[in-house]
C-alpha cells in the first residue's frame, strides 16, 4: 500500500541498537530491547514495538532509567525470589527473573519471582514465552504507568496492568495469551493518533471519564476504558484484573502501584514498576500436560465458526500467522508516518536513519 513500507528484521533490530548506544545505552542492554521490540513487531503488536523507541531514550536522557548495570537479589527461598531491577531497561529486569524463575521451577516445581525497581519492558509475552520455551508454563504481569479510569470512576488510578500467560503443546504447537487489562494496550490509541484515525467505541475516554472517539483526547488528559468498557458491559472484570496486576506486582514487590507511579510521558522521576514472573514445571503435576493441552486447542480450533466466521482461533495464532507474512515478505511493514518519526529521531542522534524496501505490502494488521 501506498502508506506502507517494508523493513527487514535485521534492520529494525539494528536501527535500535544505533540509537541506544548513540545515547550511552550499554550495548548488551541495547541489543535485547532491540529484540524484544522487534519481536512485538513481527507479531503484529505494533503499540509495542520500535513504535516505542522514543519513550526508552527519553527515559535514558532524562537519566530516569539506567544506562548500566545488573539487577540483585534482594531475598530468595526455594521457589521465590525477590528482585531489586536498580532501575535498568524493563527488558534487563524481566530477563534476569525469568532465567532466575527457570532454574527455580527445574528444582522446586515452581520459580516465582517478583521485581521491585523495573522499567516499562514491553509485550508481557516475551517473558511467558521465554519460559515456555523451557519446557514450561509461564507466566508475566506488570504494573504501568497510570491510563485507565475504574469502573464508575473520573479519576485515572491503574495503569493497562498487562499479563500473559503461555503453555507449550506438542510439536513446536503452544497457548500464547498476552493481554491488557484495558480495552486495548494504550500504544493502539498512539497508533491510531499517529495515523490519524478515530478510535472504536469502548477503548477510550476523555479527561472527564466520558467515553471518546478521538484519539487526542485519550492522550492529553484522557484515559482508557477497563477491560469490558463501561460497567454495563463487564468493565468492572477489567478494573478487578488491573487491580489483581497490581497485588502481584507492585504490592507484593514493594514498588510503586497505581496512581503513584509516574506518568508515561516526559516523568522526571524513576518509574519503579512492579513485576512478577512465574514459572510452572507441569512435570511437578499430572504426566501428559503437552498432550492435554493440544487436545483443548483443537477442540477449539475444529469447532465449527459462528455464522460469518471461517475459523475458530487460540491465543497466539494471529500472531503465527502475522509472523509468517514478516517471514514471506522479508521484512516488517510499517506506516510511512513511522518511518518519519524514526528518520527524525536518527537526525537528532546522528545516526544512520532506518533503511526502508521497496514493498507493495498488504494491509497490516494492527
């Protein structure tokens, strides 16, 4: 499409290191935000992906997020630990717990481990996939920056208070879910604003609380809608799981939680998020687990669609499926708008702008 270009993977990856290391970033740390990122981009979370950029540099020139260093373990049991993320990229953090929740789990059943002292680390299913692929269930939550209105409320409190969770079936096959507690994650409302577009009915809501269409109005002083939308249609389970989020992560880690935490935007102090990752040995429990758990898809998959429909769809198969038109294409598409903001910001680094392909790409999905 004429709005479109296409960019090789390589390149999306490395156009974000340039820009981090351009900025002080150890390269290390550089490189596995880069993937992390990039990942969100080949399945087709673009909220998540390099679209986020700016906001990690800015939170390292602000000198708000560190530029080096290693997360510790302030206390540990068996199963648990206690994590001090010393202020790194969220990404650091998470990798740091979930190798740590890992080699927990492969000894006591089960590795669950909390972070105080984390950065925004992107899609929660980085983290649960991470340790899927060890052989094990994952699970990721995370605590954010303020965004969303509670039910019958006109005030933000939680943040979008994410969470994901993946189980590995046979053959390669697994359950991928990776979800906000709001309508949608609040970089989908940047998205729409980036490609001036209006927002659908029950994701957003002015500064009063009111329900909006209007993307600038949920970005200056508006809000997201809790999972659910308005109470009348199930908000309150959002504003319950948001808050559950915030038990697990910010609470039980002794960081910052709900309306404490810093804005997302231009924040002058360390953001301090709450994590929590877990890891699940299913060979501490019933034999078959793998089994079991392709048998379920299946019979979601073989059921037969709704009148309209033409096929019956698990947690992660959008994603396969965006994953294999990166895969077939060459690269990411991204909207040209993007690519504008991104040449801008390697113009103020002085480094090599992102090198776009010639594409007549497909509609993306978003």
């Amino acid at each position: 499409m004429e709005d479109h270009v296409l960019v090789e993977v390589a390149e999306s990856i490395s156009f974000i290191e340039r820009c981090m290391v351009a900025i002080g970033t150890n390269p290390s740390h550089a490189t596995l935000l880069a993937e992390l990122l990039v990942t969100a981009d080949r399945r087709g979370h673009y909220s998540h992906g390099i679209n986020r950029i700016d906001v990690y540099l800015g939170n390292v020139e602000r000198g708000v997020t560190a530029k080096d260093g290693k997360p510790v373990i302030i206390k540990e049991m068996a199963g648990t630990a206690w994590v001090d993320g010393k202020n790194l990229l969220g990404p650091i953090v998470g990798q740091f717990c979930v190798d740590l929740a890992i080699e927990k789990a492969k000894q006591a059943g089960i590795g669950w481990v909390v972070a105080k002292g984390s950065n925004h680390y992107g899609i929660a299913g980085w983290y649960s996939m991470r340790i899927k692929d060890a052989g094990m269930i994952g699970l990721s939550f995370t605590n954010t920056s303020p965004c969303t209105f509670p039910t019958r409320s006109r005030q933000i409190i939680t943040g979008s208070n994410p969470l994901a969770c993946s189980a590995p079936a046979e053959n390669g096959d697994s359950f991928d879910l990776d979800m906000a507690t709001t309508t949608v994650a609040y970089g989908k409302a940047e998205i729409c604003h980036l490609k001036g577009q209006s927002l659908p009915k029950g994701w957003g809501c002015d500064s009063g609380g009111k329900e909006t269409s209007d993307p600038s109005e949920v970005l200056n002083g508006g809000g997201l809608q809790p999972l659910g939308g308005e109470e009348i249609t199930g908000g309150y389970k959002g504003t319950g799981l948001a808050l559950m989020v915030e038990v697990l992560t910010g609470i039980l880690g002794g960081a910052h939680f709900g309306s404490n935490i810093r804005k997302w935007h231009g924040g002058d102090r360390e953001a301090d998020l709450g994590q929590c990752f877990v890891a699940i040995n299913s060979d501490a429990f019933a034999p078959g687990f793998s089994e079991r758990m392709t048998s379920l898809m299946a019979s979601c998959r073989n059921s037969e669609p709704a009148d309209g429909e033409t096929e019956v769809l698990v947690a992660g198969d959008p994603e396969r499926v965006h994953m294999e038109k990166v895969r077939q294409e060459g690269g990411i598409t991204y909207h040209k708008n993007l690519i504008t903001k991104l040449n801008g910001i390697s113009t103020r680094l002085k480094v090599d702008p992102i090198v776009v392909k010639n594409h007549d790409a497909e509609k993306v999905v978003d």
